[in-house]
C-alpha cells in the first residue's frame, strides 16, 4: 500500500506572535527545527525563498547559502518540496505584484521569482508554488478585473520560459490579505493554466482552510484538480468556518470533513508520484516552547488514523448504498466508522 511522505515549513513553528500581541516564546533556530522534523518523521520542508536566504543577498552570497542550506538537508536526510517567492510582504508589492498596476513593481515580481528559480534548482526541487496573496484587490474599480487574468498568464509565462523544467503549484485563497482575490478557488487557477504556454507544467496546491474560506469542502477542491490530473500538492489543516486564516490542526474542528479530503486522496492515489502530505498549521499561542511542535505531531497522526479508516471502507458496500438511493444508510455508514477512531 501507499506510504505517505509529509513535510511543513520552518514557519509552523514560530514564536507565537500574532497581529494583537508580541512573541510568546522563544524562537528554534533553523537547525534545531531540521532535527524535529526528522524526531517527527517528516521527510520533506517547505519553504519561501527568504526563509532560505535573504531577498536582498546578491547571487554569490546567495549561492553560498542555499547550498549550505542543502547540505544541511542532506545530512538529516530531508528534501526541499519547494520554494515559494514571498511576493506580499515587500514594499513594491503594496498594490500586488504580478497584477500591479505599476510596471515596476510587475518587474520586480518576475525578478525576484527568477530568483526563487534558481534558489529551487540549487536546493534539488522543481516545484515553485504561487500563493497570489495580494493580486487582487481592496475594492474593484483599484484594478481592471480582466487585465489582472492577463497579468497573471504573462508572469506565469516568463517563469516557464525562464526554466523548463519547473512546474508551478497555485495555490489559491479567496481573501485575506485582501478583499477580493485575483484567481480565489482551484477552478479559477486551472482555467488559468490552460491559457499558459505549457499547461502540462502548470497545476494546483489545495490548502484546507483556503477552500473552506471560499465556502467549499476542500475534497471538492482536491477533486477537481484529481480530474484535470493537476493536483500536486496538498496543505492540510483546519478552519472554524469564514474567518480569518486559522490553519488548525488538520481535523480539529470537522473530523467528517477531513475524512472526505483523505478519501478522495487515498482512492486517487495522491502520492504515487512523489506528491508530499503538506500540512500548513499555526501552533496555539498558548503552548510553551518545549511543545510547540505537538500540533505537526497530532495532525499527521490524524491523517495517518483516517488512512487506515478509509482503508476499511467497503467500496462494494458504498456502491450498494449509492444504486439504493440510501443515502440515510451511507451516511451512517460513514459515521459508524468514523466514530471507532
């Protein structure tokens, strides 16, 4: 049967800080938190381009320090599962990057995720992940709706010209940090990558709590992307309906829900290609240094318990429910196992 490979960024295990209030705790160094991802048995690390080397190193010093960072990797037995340029952050990026109105600021964009190409091929991965965080808008007369589509086709198009081997993950958000996002749901994205110059290089990265934010079950997300053969990359976690972001252990909150994400996953065979199990989550505020990290460790062991749920089901069983229009019967069928977890 399938074994599953999981990895998580540096950033699931941070200090604590938040939008209302400063640090709580001490922060891991880079090296310490490579020995827990091994403790933990993940196998693969997420990661932005600055959180391998600043934007600002030049392309020496650059080099130098993202292949020390590998080296690093390699001595724990790890791999990059890919870089993502932090686009939102940067002041040139106040008013979007790739759907900017300023041409400058369309320019930096493309520069600096060249750049996190080359970072990508130096630390041993071709997957470069788009969170399109700011190319949208606050209100939408700020951008004409229709030339954002075209602005993304063509930065998306520059990156495949800069380097054929990469494929490039969206991974879409409806909202947050702006009102109203560019491209917000799987579908958008995909419809997206058809207009590409290379579709077969262009696919989708799910994250839980995104397609909740949008109002949808996220296995319907993974779905669609199932079916386009475009689904290759996952960020699991959890959302206590339309709030903010909250990235919460992954079936905390809607164990049912989770449960149909990790059925679509098994069934399809997420994974046979080398896909991770990428988990996307936020340790609470209230947790001491020394157990920052239990959120990974519960979220996996979750997923790896709904694994062996979805395992026992009875397809025949299911396909029987279906044909009978009893769908008061599946429903406690599902239930039935779900409650002997």
């Amino acid at each position: 049967m399938m074994k599953y490979r999981f990895s998580f960024g540096p950033w699931n295990i941070h200090t604590g800080a938040d939008p209302f209030g400063p640090a709580v705790r001490e922060e891991f160094s880079f090296r310490e938190k490579v020995k827990i991802y091994k403790k933990l048995g993940f196998e693969g690390v997420q990661f932005h381009d600055d959180d391998v080397v600043s934007a600002e190193a030049g392309y020496p010093a650059m080099k130098k320090t993202t292949l020390e960072v590998k080296k690093i990797l390699d001595n724990e037995g790890l791999e990059a599962e890919f870089i993502a340029p932090r686009l939102w952050e940067h002041k040139k990026t106040i008013d979007g990057a790739a759907t900017s109105n300023d041409p400058n600021d369309r320019k930096y964009a493309i520069e600096r995720s060249k750049r996190a190409v080359d970072i990508a091929n130096l630390l041993g991965t071709k997957r470069i992940v788009l969170w399109p965080a700011r190319e949208g808008t606050y209100i939408r007369e700020s951008k004409d709706p229709v030339l954002m589509q075209h602005r993304m086709v063509d930065y998306i198009n520059e990156l495949l010209n800069y380097d054929s081997g990469i494929r490039i993950l969206g991974e879409m958000k409806p909202n947050e940090p702006v009102d109203l996002g560019c491209v917000p749901t799987t579908g958008h994205f995909v419809a997206l990558a058809y207009r590409t110059i290379d579709p077969a290089r262009v696919g989708i990265l799910v994250e839980s709590a995104h397609a909740i934010l949008a109002g949808l079950d996220p296995s319907e997300e993974m779905a669609f992307a199932i079916a386009h053969n475009k689904l290759w990359g996952v960020h699991l976690n959890d959302q206590n309906g339309l709030k903010f972001d909250e990235d919460k252990t992954f079936g905390a909150i809607d164990l049912r829900r989770a449960f149909n994400q990790v059925y679509v996953l098994e069934r399809y065979g997420y994974g046979n290609n080398g896909e991770f199990v990428g988990l996307d989550i936020k340790v609470m505020r209230t947790q001491k240094k020394e157990s920052s990290f239990k959120h990974l460790e519960n979220s996996k062991r979750v997923f790896l318990a709904l694994v062996d749920i979805v395992r026992s089901v009875d397809e025949k069983k299911i396909e029987k429910f279906r044909i009978a229009r009893d769908y008061e019967g599946l429903e406690m069928y599902v239930l039935e196992k779900l409650m002997k977890i």
